[in-house]
C-alpha cells in the first residue's frame, strides 16, 4: 500500500503541482481546497499525512489543526508563509508535526515528508517503519514517568500521555539523555538535521506542549529545566 497523503491547499496550480510531484514518488495524494471540508476528510479518511496550509477558505490551516489533533494521530506537515515565525510556533503549538515555508521546494518537501514518517508509529497497513537504533533501550522509566520507544508511548502513573509524533520523538531523545544538557542544535541536528541558526523556536514550542502534558510547572520547570545559555535537560528525579 502507498503511503496517503491529504493535500490541502487552495491555490489549484500549487495543489497540482505538488500533488504530481509526490505521486511521481511514489505516494498516492488527494487533495483538498477548503479547511472546513479538511476538518471532515482527516476524521474520516484518517491518511497517514496531512500537509496544511495556513490560509483557507471555510475554515483556516490554525483551526483545522485545533480541532483534528485531539481525535487524528497521524502526520500534520504545516505550509506557512515565508518569515512569519508567528505562524511557524503558533502551528506547533498546536500540536502541527512540522512547517515549512512557502514557496515550497519540492525536493525539500519530499525529504522533510520522508524524514516524518520514518518517526511515525506505523507505515500504511500498520507494518513497522524503519525503526530505532538497535543499541538503543526500547524502554525507559524514571519514577512514575515510563516511556517506550518499542510502542511509543509515554505514561505518568497509570495515565497515558497523548503525543504528536514529533513530540515524542522530543520526549524520547531529552529522556535518552536524562541529566544531560542538549542545546537546541543538538536537539534541531538530530530531529531534523538543520542546525539552529538563533531564530528557530520549534524546540522551546514543543517544549512548552510538552511541560503541560508532563505536568511540569511552566514558571518554574524540575522535570525539563531550561539551562540558560545553554539548552534543556531531562530530570532523571522529580517523577513522584
């Protein structure tokens, strides 16, 4: 089975273009023009990826987001528009996977949709994706806090903890590295092989989603500290 990809973007000549793009890849895409009429497809249609773009009629790529995150646990891949960092947090703040920016390089947007659903829990038919380092633990567990890389899933006591794709991978690499400091270049190099160029603020809003999930204090964080000048670092204590 071909990987399913929901387009959704209104400019039809964009659309076309990149939906011709990815099907000569390999993958099979539908495409949609509208956010209202998207909100529908995902929930029903549940593709293995959505790219969404920020600007749409009916209803726009921030609300459709909102609303599907809670109940669609697959891929959400974000078109924003070129330099508005507001767009780019605000989208993972909402639980969006990824962004990139229009104009959209196809290349670019190939290797960043690869990249993706090699980290999501299943390809098409549920057969596993390429999967971890094999030296790699498939389990870890600090106090309460216990999470798996075999079934990717976290849980805190007994209540399982509900992460996007690219949350968990975060997750999954700070608790790695319980009691170290990772900086975001560590963080941006091994999650989307780019370095942080001192503007990029991906991490520090997955961070954020993150802190709430965990219950961590957002004023005064002990379970994810921020480091000043320096990164993030997972507590190996403050689990009970």
């Amino acid at each position: 089975m071909k990987t399913r990809i929901l387009l959704v973007e209104d400019d039809e000549r964009l659309a076309e273009l990149t939906a011709e793009y990815l099907r000569k890849n390999n993958f099979e895409v539908m495409v949609e023009g509208r956010g209202d009429t998207a909100e529908t497809r995902i929930l029903s249609e549940r593709p293995d990826l959505v790219i969404l773009d920020v600007m749409l009629p009916g209803k726009d790529g921030f609300a459709v987001c909102r609303a599907v995150r809670s109940q669609y646990s697959g891929v959400i891949l974000m078109f924003t528009a070129r330099d508005e960092e507001f767009d780019q947090i605000f989208g993972l703040e909402l639980g969006a996977d990824d962004y990139i920016a229009k104009p959209v390089q196809p290349r670019l947007l190939l290797a960043r949709i690869k990249a993706l659903l090699r980290r999501a829990p299943a390809a098409p038919g549920g057969a596993p994706v390429e999967g971890a380092d094999p030296g790699e633990p498939a389990e870890l567990a600090f106090g309460r806090f216990r999470i798996s890389q075999a079934t990717r899933s976290s849980f805190l006591g007994d209540d399982s903890i509900d992460l996007t794709t690219a949350e968990f991978d975060l997750l999954w690499l700070l608790a790695r590295h319980a009691g170290s400091i990772l900086s975001r270049d560590d963080l941006l190099q091994e999650l989307r092989g780019i370095g942080f160029d001192g503007l990029d603020r991906s991490i520090d809003a997955r961070i954020s989603r993150l802190r709430r999930k965990l219950g961590d204090d957002p004023e005064n964080p002990t379970r994810i500290k921020t480091v000043r000048g320096k990164g993030y670092l997972f507590s190996k204590h403050d689990w009970q």
